[in-house]
C-alpha cells in the first residue's frame, strides 16, 4: 500500500500565519465596518522600482520577436544576473563571491527549506529560538526531530534567544552538524556585530559544522559597523552558505527571485570522512529539481543593480525604516521594552503578557493584526513581532488606535 511521509504528522496542525488569517477572518466577519490595518506579516505594500518595470518590459517586448525569444533559461539562473549579483553585493564591498557560487532561485524561504536536502539525515541540527518557522518545519518534514512536546521538537538542539543576551543567541553546549543563523533577524529585528559572527564561524571551523545564513534583510542596516555578509568574517567562506532575497530589498515579493551563495571551498562529509564540495551538490539539486526564475523577472532583477535601481531600491527600504522609527517610538512611549526597527523592517515589542491575549486585544480593540511571538517558538512567549511593511499613513493611524486602546 502507498504510504505518508509520517513525519508530517509531527508538524503542528497549522502555520503561524494560517492562525492568524483565521482570526483575522472570523473579527471582520463580525465587525465588517471596521477597517483593519495589517502590521503582521512581513508583505511589501509599495509598487516595483522603476527600473525593475521598465526592464521587465524591455524583456517582455524581447519574447515577442523571434530574435530575441527565449525558451528554458539556464537554472542556476543567467550570466548576467549572476554577474550583477557578484559584482554589486559582494566583489565591490571586498567579497571573495564569484559567479556561479551564486544561483538563482524563486524565493529565499524555497532556499532556506530545500538546502537541507543535500545533508544527511541523521545529523544535529542548531536553530534558534524564536526563529523562523521554516528553518524548523522543514526538518521535521525531513525526520530530523523527535515529537513535539511541551513546545519544543526533541532531537533540536534549540539557541535560546532572550531579552538577556539581546536576542543573539549563545553558542551551542554541545556539538552540533549544522545551524541557522538570520540576521538582521526574523521575527525579532535583532542584529549581530562582527566580533559575535566571527565567533559562530570560528565554531563552525572548529567543529566541522555548516552555518546558513539567512541575510534576506541586509539591505535595511544602516549601521556600517554591522556585517551585511557571514562572508565579510575570515573563514566563513569553508563553513557558510547564504540566502538573500528581492522579495523585501526590492519588493519582490509578488514576482519571485532569491539568490543563495555556495562558496566552492565550503565542504561537508561522507560517512567515512570523505570531503565533498557543497557547491556541486547544490548545482546538482538545482539542476535537478529547479528550472530556474522567468527571463523577464531576472531582467528586472539586473536592474536593481544600475546607477537608477540602486536609488529606487534605496528609496523603498528608508521608507519603511521610517515606518519601523515610529512604530519603535510609539510603542516605546507606551512604556514597552522592543528592539529592532533601527536596522531591520521589524521590531519585537515585550507584551508583558501572553502572546496570542495582547495580539487578540489589539485585533479587536485597535483593529490592528500584528504577529504573536509565541508562534515562533517557546522564547517568543509574552512578545509581539510589529511589522513595518505598510503605508506610513496607515502605519501612523495603527499606532493612534493602539495608543487609544492601551492608554
């Protein structure tokens, strides 16, 4: 008889932002007059930079001429765009980054779950806590984890972030295979400096480990003292992969292209000791099970990198610092511990109670979605992540409903 993947059956009945939706769903049902301003799920809200459309058009006009016409692009992604990302992101800030270490994908999130398909099974795998839910579900899926018991997967070895150590979790106790590292962090808006990084890839060199490094958000640090890139810390280039995205730098988020970096000198092992290049066990998987991202999408992506792209992306992320500014400094006036919001689009607000009571007050009494922080892990208990992806206008009369409802 055909069987399930039983590991599926461990996963929680829903997605975060599943529950979410549905309360959302069930208070307008009930209040249809009211109009509720989201401030909960990390979605752009402000149109494509200009240069990213007229190169989409450029492009589309190129596949209505049998000239130019394209068909299957190559799936680590074209020439051009893997140059532009080399070049721009990494080569002109001193980055040993080349070309076809860079592949090209349809979203960060796909990278981030489907990269652990090329490490075995068996390993012990590091994940902080609160965190992302995908670092953590795909590898339930993959039957990495034990059952999930009093909020935690057994067989994770879980990095506690905590108002304490100012959401930068500590290194592992023990040893470990490989861990997810994101900053400037989902949900927490928490940023590493260099000398903490350096510590996590002297780790991963120490232990034979693997680090992936979510950098989705980079493009909000504003502080030059902060690392954009694991790859700025010496070493990291044999112990790290990282994942970038469109999605937030250049509101991508609704057309699709991501890039993920596998340094050719970054390794893992066989069972008997063998060293194996990642590089080519990604391209392989890629190859494989990807067909790459449309030609026009990819052409629009170049063209974040031209002297106009640059400004415009620029423009789109200072946009919504604005918005996290105020939504820092109004909530901090409430008398509300956050952090994030400087150099990240988010920022993590200490509720002084329990997570899904203070997103549930605000919902109905504000009507304002926010995300709990509970439903990214134990840690993020009594906390609420606020996002700042929305209009300014809208996020101004959020804060006027919340500050109306608290005080």
């Amino acid at each position: 008889m055909i069987r399930i993947n039983e590991n599926y059956k461990k996963l929680q009945s829903s997605y975060l932002f599943s529950d979410i939706a549905k309360r959302v769903s069930a208070f307008q049902k009930e209040n249809p007059e009211k109009k509720i301003i989201k401030l909960g799920i990390g979605d752009v809200t402000r149109p494509l930079p200009q240069a990213c459309i007229d190169a989409m058009h450029m492009a589309a006009d190129e596949m209505n001429d049998i000239k130019t016409f394209r068909g299957y692009g190559p799936e680590q992604g074209y020439d051009f765009l893997r140059e532009a990302i080399a070049k721009n992101d990494y080569q002109l800030n001193g980055i040993d980054v080349a070309p076809d270490e860079v592949f090209v994908s349809d979203g960060a999130k796909c990278d981030c779950g489907n990269i652990q398909e090329i490490f075995a099974s068996d390993i012990t795998v590091a994940i902080p806590d609160p965190v992302y839910p995908v670092y953590l579900d795909t590898n339930v899926m993959a039957g990495r984890t034990g059952f999930y018991k009093e909020g935690r997967y057994e067989g994770i070895v879980y990095l506690d972030g905590t108002a304490e150590n100012g959401f930068v979790p500590e290194l592992p106790n023990k040893k470990v295979d490989l861990i997810y590292l994101c900053f400037p962090n989902n949900p927490t808006g928490a940023t590493i400096s260099r000398d903490e990084l350096k510590r996590w890839v002297d780790y991963a060199r120490a232990n034979r480990a693997v680090i992936l490094y979510d950098a989705a958000y980079e493009a909000f640090i504003r502080d030059d003292a902060l690392p954009k890139s694991i790859f700025e810390i010496e070493g990291a280039r044999d112990v790290a992969i990282e994942f970038r995205s469109f999605s937030k730098t250049a509101g991508f988020t609704g057309i699709r292209c991501a890039f993920t970096v596998v340094p050719k000198s970054c390794c893992a092992y066989t069972s008997d000791g063998e060293k194996v290049a990642l590089n080519g066990l990604w391209n392989r998987r890629h190859t494989t099970k990807f067909n790459s991202v449309s030609y026009p999408v990819q052409r629009a992506a170049e063209a974040v990198y031209s002297s106009e792209g640059k400004k415009q992306v620029r423009a789109l992320s200072d946009y919504y610092l604005k918005n996290a500014a105020l939504i820092r400094k109004e909530m901090a006036a409430l008398g509300f511990d956050c952090i994030g919001g400087e150099n990240s689009p988010y920022i993590w607000v200490n509720g002084k109670t329990d997570s899904w009571a203070f997103f549930d007050r605000l919902l109905k009494e504000a009507g304002v979605v926010v995300t709990p922080g509970a439903g990214f892990g134990k840690c993020g208990q009594g906390y609420i992540r606020i996002s700042a992806f929305n209009n300014y206008e809208d996020v101004q009369k959020a804060m006027e409903r919340i500050k109306e409802a608290l005080e």
